[in-house]
C-alpha cells in the first residue's frame, strides 16, 4: 500500500547489480537515506510504483527486485584509510519488520559485503541506519535501541558474526541475528532422489519407479480393531475440535494405533476409539485423533459425492492420525528449507509455458543475498511445540496437465517467509497463509488477493484444494480436482496409481475457536484424504508432502520434568534427527534442514 511522504528527504533509488564482488553483488543507490533520529520513512508512492513495475516485469530481477514493499536508507562511510564507502539498509518488508539486508560498499575496490539481519523483535519500531559519524555504522530504532556494528577502528562484530558459520550468529548480545548460509541435512533417500534428478538422464522417472514399485503401501498401518473398551463414549477434552461424523458402529469399535508414538491423556492401555480427540498429556492446546475412514460416516465414505472417487478396501482400512492445534493459544510460521523449495524452472509446464530468457518462473535465479537456512530461529525455539514439513520442492511444484498448466507460466507454487516474497502466490492453488497480524488462513489464492501482500507474514501453495468453501451454500465439499491425477497435480505414478503415505493440513472451526488439523494418511489417495478431512468437518484442506517418513515429518516439543521431550508422530520419524555429543538433535529445532516446513509456537498465557 502507497503511501506519500511529506517533510522528508527522498529515499535513495537502488539496484541490485549481479556483476559486482561478495557473490551476491551489490546494490548501488542513488539519493539521500533517512536522516539521523528519525524513523525508516514508508517508500513515496513513485518508489512504491517502481518497485511494484519491477515486481510484475518479465524479466530477469533480483530477489530484492521481487520485494514491492521494501524500504531503503543509506549512510555515508569512512574508514581509517579515508576510503570512502556507503552503507545501506533494505527493510524487505516493514509490515513484517522482521528481514533486513545490509550492504556495505567500499570505493576504490576496497570490497562489497552483503549480510542478512534478522530482527527478532519485530514488534518495535523499525530499525534504521544512524547517520551522524561515518566512523561509525550503527543500526536504531526510535524507541532508543542501538546496535554498533563496525567502527574504522577495527571493531567489526558483523565480520567476527559471518566467520562463525552459525546459522544464527548473535549481534549486540542476541538483539539481532545474522543469518549465515549453511548446508542443509539431507537423508539418504533425499540425496540419492536430488542426485538421480539433477545429474542423471531420465532421473526423474527412476524416482518414481522406485515409489512405485517400493513405496506404494511401504508405510500402510492397520488399525487392529476390536470392542470398544469403554463401557460408555469417552468425554471430549475440554475446548477439542468438533468430532467426525461417524458411522454408527463406530461406537461399538477400538483401535490399536501401534504406530503412533505420542504421550496422550488417555484412559490406560492402547486401544482408542475412532473420531475421539484426546489431549497431548502436558499439552493442553494440542489434540490427537485416530480413523480409518472405515469408520465415517456412510454417505462420506462410499456414498456418490461428486469429484471424490470411491476408496478401495486397503485405503478404507488404513489408519489415518490427526494433529489439531488450537489457534488461540498457538502461532503458525514457515521456515524454507537450505536447499527447497528452489526458485528455479520445474520441468513439469509444457514448454509453451516457459519463457526461456528467464531463470525461473518470477525472474529471479535464486535467493542470493538472502540466507534461507531451514530451522527455526533461536529467539524461538524455547516456545517452539511444534514441527512438520511442508510442501513439494519445486521440481513437483508446478503443473503437467490441464489448465493450471497453461497459465501464469504453469503456476508454480508460490511461498512467503517473514513478508519476504520468494515465489509468487498463483491464483487457483491452495494456500495456507498467515497475516502479520497472526490470524491463519487457508484457501483458494485468487487475483482479487493481491491486496493481501503487504500484510501477509508467511505464505505455502501446494496444489489444488482437497476441501474447499462454497460460499452459495456455506458448507464445505471436495475441491473439484480431488479425481482428477493430471489437473491436479496429485503425484503418484503416470498410471494413477496413487495410494501412498500422504499429509495434508486443514482449517477447521468450532464456534470462536479455530484449529489448524495436520493429517497423516499412511496409505491413501486425494479421496481418503478429501473424504476424512470433509467428515472431520474441515472448512478448507489442502495436501502437504508424500511417500517418506521425512516428507511427512511431525514432532512435538514437550516441557516435562524440567527437560524438553520430543515426541514424534509416528515411530520411525526420529530416525531423520541426529546425534551429537551423545545428544539426540531434533529436526528443524536444531540443526538447519534441507526442506522447509512450518512450526508453532506458545503464545503467552497459554495452557
């Protein structure tokens, strides 16, 4: 959103060059940045107009140039040597307050450098460049915060911070952080599937021989069903999620979830009932569920709903658990992996979708300058209670067939983090978002959503919807592609065989209370998946990742007996962490991992 400035000095006019030193390059400016003591200025509207003709050019850019809402300012600098140089500070997106890029450029060839801060208090004012010594680069705010982060006298702690290597180096004792590139952990089926597809001729097909031929129900569990153990219905945790509708012998029916490796607060044994929610035992806002979509309701399961095609006797069989997270206690976020999803051309759009000049679908090669290091920040990690993985890398992440596959370049799937624009969001796939505000959506991105942008702090598309809102009707019903392999853009084998390990997420609501639903379909199709979410009331559903424990990852982080106790859905998750020292290392929380996914975290007060 433009807004004009009055009574300041025009922000310098910046561009990224390539060509120049430091690997990334550098941005040279022209103006005058934001004067001493006053608050980083919001761009005046013919900047905001410049930039927004550079976010929609066709043409090559710079993931700086992809940023519409960036402000800048500049410093003059000067070292010991009277080399003269310049310092400038990219604000990525002030909504957000969260990504800045600083660049230093020296004169005389004396060197370019390019640093990616995060400020980990997003709430305060935005911070600024203090212009008012040039032997001095100080980055504050106008609350009276005040970082010095290099003098011409040889105090250099942004260097000191870069030769740490650390994923999150700490400035000014944690108030910032620097982000430092850094190689992701990749499992053994993740590297030898990256190898075959980037270096090995028809490497792609070799992949999907492989699931098909070894992953297709490799993960299947069965529930092993037998008499309800309950003499009567269990009540319902406290403030759960709405139940499924069941089938009427549901009731009369247990369920051994052998697989499932989570501490619930359930009556002793291990048989639970299909559709009850049960509580994580010491927390309170996570619930848990487990079905075989056996056990929904008939007219769900097997009855002639339009765009879901019937489920076969393994799938109707195969345990399905779900993950409810109560939103009023929790905040949702998205982290991109070291590696994936990458910014480059998927080879899925025909060629006619292409546009051959450019290195990928927005224009931009990559994220350089930018540091996306796949794990959660440390100023978050002690509130951290969740994790999972995310969406397809970006070689899945675009369409084939139909008509998503002939327009806006094949639709590759777009994603925000902190504000910071990667990959725009396409108009007809599914999206989970979360506005800067911290209110979660899921839905449909449309072109009249463009609006949304400047506020939106995290976004993931991945595919079509599984459920989907009809507004006409006001209830929620399978997204018109559920059957449809191509179109869709399901996965799975070109001969539809489709029934694998899958994950998906939905939104659902009960009066005020709303809950972000992670599924675990251990072997399924898009229509077990489309017709559990519809009979556990999900307003919108979407898919996540599939066919491998790693890409359908889910751990909880649990504060019990003064220690953290990870917890893992499903056993055989706890094989993608690590060991160090003798130390179990948990994904996402504590080593930087190849993929992205999403993680929540405890707001204050919550139980």
């Amino acid at each position: 959103m433009a807004r004009s400035v009055s009574g300041t000095a025009p922000l310098p006019r910046c561009r990224w060059h390539a060509s120049l030193a430091f690997g990334a390059g550098a941005l040279l400016c022209i103006g005058v940045g934001a004067g001493s003591g006053a608050s980083l200025p919001l761009p005046a509207d013919e900047i905001m107009a410049e930039q927004r003709i550079e976010y929609d050019a066709e043409t090559q850019k710079t993931i700086v140039e992809l940023q519409p809402f960036r402000t800048t300012g500049q410093v003059a600098l000067r070292r010991q040597d009277s080399t003269p140089g310049t310092a400038t500070l990219v604000n990525l997106n002030p909504n957000a307050n969260a990504w800045y890029l600083l660049l230093i450029d020296w004169q005389r060839d004396a060197g370019h450098f390019a640093y990616h801060l995060e400020n980990p208090h997003p709430a305060e004012p935005p911070l600024q460049l203090r212009g008012d010594s040039p032997g001095a680069l100080v980055i504050a705010n106008a609350d009276g915060f005040a970082c010095t982060l290099w003098t011409h006298a040889g105090y250099d702690p942004l260097a000191d911070a870069r030769a740490s290597t650390l994923p999150y180096a700490p400035l000014c004792s944690g108030a910032l952080y620097l982000r430092n590139p850094v190689s992701g952990h990749h499992t053994a089926l993740e590297r030898i599937s990256d190898f075959l597809r980037d270096h090995v001729w028809g490497g792609d097909r070799v992949v999907n021989f492989v699931k098909e031929e070894f992953y297709r129900d490799a993960f299947l569990q069965k529930g092993v069903a037998g008499p309800s153990v309950h003499a009567t219905p269990q009540p319902p945790p406290p403030l759960a999620p709405l139940p499924p509708d069941l089938a009427p012998d549901a009731s009369r029916t247990s369920l051994r979830p052998q697989g499932l490796s989570l501490d619930l607060a359930a009556p002793p044994g291990n048989d639970l009932q299909p559709g009850q929610w049960y509580a994580v035992r010491d927390l309170a806002a996570v619930l848990v569920s487990v079905i075989t979509p056996q056990y929904i309701d008939e007219r769900l399961r097997s009855g002639p709903l339009p765009h879901v095609n019937a489920l076969d006797s393994i799938e109707s069989s195969a345990l399905v658990y779900l993950v409810a997270f109560d939103l009023e206690f929790l905040d949702l976020h998205f982290v991109l992996g070291t590696d994936h999803p990458r910014l480059d051309w998927s080879d899925r759009p025909p060629p006619s979708s292409r546009a051959g000049d450019l290195p990928g679908p927005d224009g931009v090669a990559n994220a350089a300058p930018l540091v996306t290091n796949g794990m959660v920040s440390p100023a978050q990690a002690p509130i951290t209670i969740a994790a999972f993985a995310g969406g397809f890398k970006r070689s899945h992440g675009a369409f084939r067939n139909g008509a998503l596959a002939e327009r806006n370049h094949g639709s590759h799937y777009g994603f925000i983090e902190q504000g910071v624009i990667f990959s725009k969001l396409q108009p007809g796939l599914a999206t989970a978002f979360v506005m800067d505000d911290g209110a979660v959506e899921l839905r449909t991105w449309t072109a009249g959503d463009q609006g949304l942008l400047p506020h939106i702090r995290y976004a993931r598309q991945n595919g079509v919807p599984l459920i989907e809102y009809d507004a006409t009707r006001r209830v929620s019903v399978p997204g018109e592609l559920v059957d449809r392999w191509g179109p869709g853009n399901w996965s799975g084998s070109a001969e539809e065989v489709l029934r694998t390990l899958r994950a998906g997420m939905c939104l659902q609501e009960n009066g005020p209370r709303r809950y972000l639903i992670f599924g675990y379909f251990s072997a399924a199709t898009p229509s077990a998946m489309a017709r559990v979410f519809e009979a556990y009331h999900c307003r919108y559903a979407m898919q996540l990742d599939m066919n491998a424990l790693e890409h359908t990852y889910l751990a909880l982080y649990v504060h019990r007996n003064r220690e953290r106790v990870v917890e893992h859905l499903v056993r055989g998750m706890e094989e993608v962490d690590r060991s160090a020292g003798g130390q179990f290392v948990p994904r996402f929380l504590a080593f930087p991992d190849d993929r992205d996914f999403f993680y929540l975290t405890q707001r204050a007060g919550a139980p």
